[in-house]
C-alpha cells in the first residue's frame, strides 16, 4: 500500500462560516482582537498554483499531476477581492501583500493592483502594496506591475549556487534568471527589494554568507527565514531548522553586524545592520522566537477564507457573503466580529504543546493559503 500523504485539499473546502453580526460593527479603524491587536496587515492567496516544486514548500510527490487545485470558478475575481480588501482597509489595514503559490501565474495581476491601489486607508493615505513571488516572471512583468501600482517586492531565492537552488526548487531552474528579476524590480522602480531564504540546516546553510556578500551594498535586504512547520506535506523535523540566532552569529564573524530597532510595530523581521553602514539584513525567527504578540496579519485564500493565523486548519468562508446577498457594511462587520473574536497564538503555544494536540496534519498548505 502506498503511504502517499493527501494534503487536506478538502480541508480547504470546508470553512467556517462568516456570520454577520445582529448589530453592526462600526469601521474606524480600531478594531482589536482578544489580545488587543490591530488589524493592519492583509496577505491575499491570488493562485495556489506554482511552477516550482520547493520540497519545503510544494513537494513533488504532493504536488504531482494529480493534484486537484482549485476550479478557477472557485477563485476570488478581483472584483470581489477588492470589494473584501476595501473592508479589510476600512477597518484598519495600511499594507496588502499579494501571493500565493507564485501570484505572478495569476493572469493580469496588473489589473487587480490597479483596483487595490486605488482604495485609501481611513486616513485618506494610499495602501503600501507589495508582492512576494520566486522572481521566475519578475522580468517580463516588472515594469506592469509598477505601472499598476505596485509598491514593492519580495524575490524569494534560496541560494547563490546553482546546483543547490536548482535542487530546492526542484524544477531546475536556474539562479541567474531569479538575479534577472531582481534587477528588472530594480530597473522598474520598485523600491525597498527584499530577498528571502529559507534556510535548511544541512540543505543550504553553506548558502547563508555567499548570499550575504552578494547582497551586501546593494540596496537589497536578506531576509533569513527559520524552517517552519506550516501545512502537512513538508515532512518538517526540528533538527533541520536552524536558529535565527545562529544566522545572525555566522555572518557577524565574517561581516560584523548591529541590531537596529524595528521599522514598523508587528514587523516580522528582527533587523541587523552591517556595521560599515552598507545595509541591512533581516531575520524571521517564526520557530526559534515566536512572535505571535505582535501579529496584526490576516489572510485571505485563494477561494475567499479569511485565517487569522498561518498554523489555522480553518478558515471563515467570506465568499459565502459576497456571492450571497450580504451589504458592504454587513460584510465589514462580519470581518469585525471575525477579528473581534481571534485568539490564535501558535507558534508561542507550539513549544508547550504535547506532539498531537496540535492541528498537525490538519493545517493547511501555505501554498494555498499563501506565505
Ligand atoms: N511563490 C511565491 C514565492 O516563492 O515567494 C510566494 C508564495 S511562497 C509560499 C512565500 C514564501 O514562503 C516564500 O519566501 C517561501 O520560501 C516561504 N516558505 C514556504 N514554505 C516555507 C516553510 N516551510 N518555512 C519557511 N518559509 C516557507
């Protein structure tokens, strides 16, 4: 008998529902939840498809030409994307971060950040919008993405060395064209470029100070990002995470480094600067150093479930509103009562968690739910 892993496709087909409140929840911008956190930063899912096959992320043996993905009748338009977002901004969020599986496969994105940036924040202040994408299209889409209204961008690159990123992807492709990319971002305007690297211990680790040399004084931020046990088909073993701590210790001994104050409250990065002044690396410790006090992210799926947390095994089926008969203001507090009522804390709950009281193998895949 095969012991082949079904990632819970059906997992995502099942959500909560998004009841409507009896008395409306006011949108000015305060919103809390149980913990008193804001609500300030939305992560769209555009697509759960992606033409690389990361083992940590998508592996093959998953991810194979069986695999149901979504109907694209199940998808959000951007249509209703951008009405769900207008109420997400009206309640507080400053920053939508596109994604996915890779976003960038999402026909005439353009289009949907066009919408989105023209939404404006209760301040009256436009949205910082931003993208993450493995870099594969940034050339050919660089400059229409900017265009539309793209802000930023993160390239994720695992590596320098061809032979090892070509490995992780799994589908050969190869180094320079994600370089590409980064230099079109550049070419096209998009500021603040930010790489990020999961790092494997005894996968890629050795890629850690090339990377760094690489990218120093260039105007890029390295971001490290510990090895996390989101979804289910990953296999992910604690022994092949390697601290943030650690990172941050083997670049210091070759390119001294001082630790900077965060950017912005509820930042996911912890931020080191070299200290020549030629820029800055950053690290996500979502294992090592959980920083669930300070999450203000909410997601939206591909299909239209909000989670309130990356490690949730369900999500609240808003698109039930949007497609059914619900008002703007009924789907506003909807969200609100949603938020209002969020006590996710996981990654600070996983360490004094016994192996099986987590949702485990129930959890969602961020491909789906987006990074
Ligand atoms: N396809 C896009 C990309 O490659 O950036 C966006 C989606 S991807 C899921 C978003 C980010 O999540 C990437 O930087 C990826 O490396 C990271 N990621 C995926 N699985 C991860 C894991 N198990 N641990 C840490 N980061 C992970």
């Amino acid at each position: 008998m095969s012991d082949r892993v079904i990632p819970l496709v059906d997992q995502r087909l099942r959500g909560l529902v998004a009841r409507v409140p009896e008395q409306a929840i006011a949108a000015n911008g305060l919103l809390g939840d149980t913990l008193g956190r804001p609500l300030r930063d939305l992560r769209i899912s555009v697509t759960d498809r992606c033409n690389f096959r990361c083992n940590y992320c998508m592996p093959k043996s998953i991810f194979d030409k069986d695999y149901q993905y979504l109907p694209h009748s199940e998808l959000l338009s951007f249509e209703e994307i951008t009405r769900i977002a207008r109420q997400f901004v009206a309640h507080g969020v400053q920053k939508i971060r596109l994604t996915g599986g890779e976003p960038l496969l999402r026909k005439h994105l353009e289009i949907l950040i066009e919408q989105l940036s023209s939404l404006r924040t209760a301040e009256g202040k436009p949205l910082d919008i931003t993208l993450t994408t493995n870099g594969s299209l940034l050339r050919k889409k660089a400059a229409a993405l900017k265009a539309a209204g793209l802000n930023r961008v993160t390239v994720s690159l695992d590596g320098l060395d061809d032979t090892v990123f070509r490995a992780m992807n799994d589908v050969d492709f190869p180094v320079a064209d994600v370089l590409g990319g980064i230099a079109a971002a550049r070419e096209a305007g998009l500021g603040s470029i930010k790489v990020n690297m999961v790092v494997k211990r005894g996968t890629n680790e050795d890629q850690i100070l090339p990377m760094a040399r690489h990218f120093k004084g260039t105007g890029v931020t390295l971001r490290f990002i510990e090895y996390m046990d989101v979804g289910a088909t990953n296999g992910w073993r604690m022994d092949e995470v390697l601290p943030s701590a650690e990172v941050v210790q083997r670049i210091h001994a070759e390119l001294p480094l001082v630790q900077l104050d965060p950017s912005a409250p509820g930042e996911t990065a912890e931020r080191w600067g070299y200290a020549d002044g030629s820029g800055e690396i950053g690290v996500i410790s979502s294992v090592t150093q959980a920083f669930c006090r300070d999450c203000n992210r909410a997601r939206l799926s591909t299909e239209g479930k909000l989670y309130l947390c990356l490690f949730a095994s369900q999500g609240h089926d808003l698109r039930a509103l949007v497609r059914g008969q619900a008002s703007d203001e009924q789907l506003a507090s909807a969200v609100a009562h949603i938020w209002q009522k969020r006590d996710d804390r996981y990654s600070e709950l996983r360490a004094s968690l016994p192996p099986d009281a987590s949702s485990g193998g129930r959890r969602v895949e961020m491909s789906y739910i987006g990074g």
